[in-house]
C-alpha cells in the first residue's frame, strides 16, 4: 500500500486544505493533519489500516492534573 506523505493519512485532506504535521513510522515520512492527530495519540488502533503495525501500539494514557 502506498500512502502519500502530502495528505492526511486519516483524512486525505492536503495542506491546501488543512495543516499537516510530519510523522515518520517505520522508516517512511507520513503527514497528519492537526485535527486528527488525537486519533494517532488516544486510538492508533484506528490508523491500523493505513499504518500496518499500528494496532500493536497502545493508546497514549490520560493523565488528570
């Protein structure tokens, strides 16, 4: 599968469109648009499919100050 760094890997929304933040997994360069990088933090099981692997990785924990 081939996923284009220049888009969302959630969203497939461009920076034209949206801001995207860089992210590197697995030695290749992937984008992520700020909207959707809680997605990444709190449920990476949801981006197994575009990122295979990722449903290993677990759920950043929440923390209440």
């Amino acid at each position: 599968m081939t996923i284009s760094k220049e888009v969302c890997i959630h969203c497939n929304r461009n920076s034209n469109q949206i801001p995207l933040l860089a992210l590197e997994y697995q030695g290749q360069e992937f984008s992520i648009c700020a909207q959707d990088l809680p997605v990444l933090i709190h449920s990476p099981a949801k981006l197994a499919d575009k990122l295979p692997g990722l449903a290993q990785v677990l759920p950043a924990e929440h923390h209440h100050d």
